[in-house]
C-alpha cells in the first residue's frame, strides 16, 4: 500500500466525457444510450475522486436494493480493479459495501424501498456528500429524489453533487422537464451520451446497434442514440404505481395467483411475472419480477426458488417446450401458454379491463407498461398490433392470466365472458 500507481486517466476513462468529469455542480445528470460508457464512467469517477477526497463518502442508490448488487457494486468492483488499487479497497457484500482503507471513507449502497435507511444515514469518517442515482428513470416519483437530495451534505474541502445516470425511456419523465427542459447552470449539468463516443467496442458490438437502426428505428432513437422516447398509444393505460402488502389485499379480496414466464437469454431477458387477480372486482396486482439475461434453464429454476414461488403454478411461453420440460424435470410447475390465433390482441382486450396495480419494486415492468404501444403503418396510422418491443413482462403477464380468460372449445381458443 506505499507504492505508487501511475495511471493515465484518458487512457483507462477514455473519450466524450471530459466535462461530466470535471464538473462540480450539485446536479451532474447523464442520459444515454446503451453501451455509452455512463455507468462505467461514473464509477470509475467515484473511485478516482474518493481517493482526491478524503472527507467524502458516497451514496449509491437504485430504487431497488436487490438491483445494486449486480449492477453499480459490480461496475464499481470493476473500477477498482481497472484503476489497479485493489489493495487499497475492502470490499463486502454482506451488507453490499466498500471502504477506503486508508481513511476509512465508505460507499453506502441503498434502495428507495426502505427509505428511512436512507434518512437516518451519516458517515464516520467526513461527510456524505456524493450520491450516485443509477437507473435514475426508475424514480417515478420527484419527491423521492427530493428527500435524496436533503439528504447530501457538503463540509470542509469537499463539494456536494448528485450523479444521475439513466436511459431516456420515456419523455414524459419528471427528469426531462427538470434537468434537460431549462438550460444549464453553475449547479447543473445535463449531457446526452452514446455508443459513438465508446471507442472500446468492437465490431460485433457496433453491429448490434446498426441492425437496431435498420429493424427498430424507434428503439435506435432511445436505446443507440439517446433521445427521448416518443410515447404514443400505450396499449395499457389502466394501471398505477402503489404499494401494498400481501397481507393488505388478501384482507380485502379473494385473489388468484398469477405466475407467467417468457424466455430469453443473450438478447432479451428471462422474464417472470409474480402477481394476485381479483376477478370479481377485476382488480390485478403485480406484486414481483424476475428479469435477467444470459440464464440456463437450472439457473432460471433457481431464481424461482430463491424468490419463494417454487410451488407456483406458472404459465410459460409454449415456443419452448424443451426449456418447459427442463424446468418440469427440476421440479417446478411449468406448463405451456394454449396460444391461438389471435391470441395476443384477445389477451390484451382482456387485461384492459383490469385495474392494474403495480407495486414500486418492479422498476422493470413499470418501464414495459409505461413503453408498451401500438404499432404504426408508414404512413402513421395505428395498427391493431402492438410493438415488438418492451414486451418481455407483458408477455409473461398474458400467459399467467390466460387459465382466467380463455376455454378451450371446438379446439380454438375463446375468452370467457363471465362465470368465474
């Protein structure tokens, strides 16, 4: 720990971000497409600056704590380790947590489903000055930033700054309108990033993105290039965010559970959708998610589990009746989606009827519903199918509530209009 490391910061940070990294305003906010270097960037920011500080902590937040694990802690393990100082970090993950040694400051990791872990937190060592907001979309609500923002405070030798790092979903977010709508300031700083300024990805990677631009231009203009989306003709528009405990609604219905899958791996996630329906009242609660790339089969069995809903009746896509009897042979309940034609615009037609409530912890679902849209003809006009697209839950969510919707007679499909 009494060596010195030389390292070139342009060279390990690279190109696009020069004035992200200098500024020192109270607002630093970054929206950017994917593979943009945001995240990266940042925490490879938090670890150069905690180090020139030696007053400063640093708050690291998503709106859900079990999300940070594989995301912020992980780029910022990898930080570490690109900026060779492993030596003079502890790293814990029990609970998720890094130390400076040789000062003793800390990066605190938090989610907004328990706020008051956030409130009540002070430093030891200097002062919690530094909060870094990944995935800042997902804060629906303004307040919840507002009470974050409180929280920061500056002392001797430091500055005070909030860092927000989000993809641009939706332009009706409160962040456009506060951070991108009124020019910058001495205390603000709005940027626009994406994948041209990484010059570390290679060609498969690039390639990537010029198919998204060729076959989903609206998807390109948000995901590649790092506008903000355009959101017209959601398909759902009869839900709301609100929490609630299992304990709450099973006093005041009598609920179905609902439990669908949609498979992905390398492009599109492994999509399961946790959920309680009142049929009567016609009332759907979402209650859990489980979204994530790159799974096998056993390790999707095992989310499952760990989840609690090994015993679960789920409905899962039926293009994969080999994935579907692997999960059958692990022990779950698995059975395949009876899709028919039509089956999709039928499905929805039936959900629009629901009243939809989902609860804050599913940030993944919240982006897909509020994403969810019609498609359009090239002239503009809407069609009566719905994009490709932010449909991976939605999905999933069919396929739990088909066993309420649908019968199967003269051997179609046909949705039940009442009897429950």
């Amino acid at each position: 720990m009494n060596s010195r490391i030389k390292v070139s910061l342009p060279q390990v940070v690279g190109k696009g971000y020069g004035t992200f990294w200098r500024f020192k305003g109270r607002y630093r906010v970054c929206k950017g497409s994917r593979a943009s270097k945001k995240s990266t960037t940042t925490a490879l920011w938090v670890i150069t600056n905690m180090m020139a500080y030696p007053e400063a902590n640093t708050l690291v937040i998503r709106k859900v704590y079990r999300t940070l694990k594989d995301s912020c802690f992980a780029q910022l393990k990898w930080a570490i380790h690109r900026l060779q100082v492993d030596g003079w970090w502890e790293v814990k993950e029990s609970p998720l947590e890094m130390t400076y040694i040789p000062t003793g400051q800390k990066i605190f990791f938090r989610g907004l489903d328990d706020p008051q872990k956030i409130t009540s937190m002070t430093a030891e060592h200097g002062t919690l000055c530094w909060c870094w907001i990944e995935e800042a979309y997902e804060l629906s609500r303004e307040d919840d930033f507002n009470i974050l923002d409180e929280s920061i405070r500056g002392g001797s030798g430091v500055f005070k700054q909030i860092t927000l790092t989000f993809n641009p979903w939706n332009e009706r977010s409160w962040l456009k309108r506060r951070f991108f709508d009124a020019p910058d300031s001495a205390d603000k700083l709005a940027v626009t990033t994406n994948y041209l300024c990484n010059e570390w990805l290679d060609d498969a990677d690039r390639k990537v993105f010029e198919k998204m631009k060729a076959d989903n231009p609206r998807r390109y203009q948000v995901a590649g290039i790092g506008n903000w989306g355009i959101v017209e003709g959601l398909v759902y528009e009869n839900w709301k965010e609100q929490e609630f405990s299992l304990a709450e609604i099973r006093r005041r219905y009598d609920l179905e559970s609902v439990f669908g899958l949609d498979f992905g791996y390398t492009n599109d996630p492994t999509a399961l959708f946790a959920g309680f329906a009142n049929l009567e009242q016609r009332k759907l609660f979402v209650w859990d998610e489980l979204y994530e790339k790159g799974l096998s089969n056993r390790e999707i069995c095992g989310r499952i589990r760990n989840m609690g809903y090994g015993k679960e009746s789920i409905t899962a896509d039926s293009a994969e009746p080999k994935s579907i009897d692997e999960l059958k042979g692990f022990g779950l309940r698995v059975h395949a989606a009876k899709k028919g034609k039509d089956s999709v615009n039928a499905g929805i037609q039936f959900l629009q009827d629901f009243e939809i409530i989902v609860h804050p912890r599913c940030v993944n679902f919240l982006t897909e519903i509020s994403n969810y849209t019609w498609d359009k003809d090239r002239f503009g006009r809407t069609l009566n199918v719905p994009v490709d697209d932010f449909n991976h839950l939605m999905d999933a969510m069919r396929y739990g509530m088909e066993k309420y919707m649908r019968k199967r007679s003269g051997g179609h499909l046909q949705t039940f209009k009442g009897g429950y």
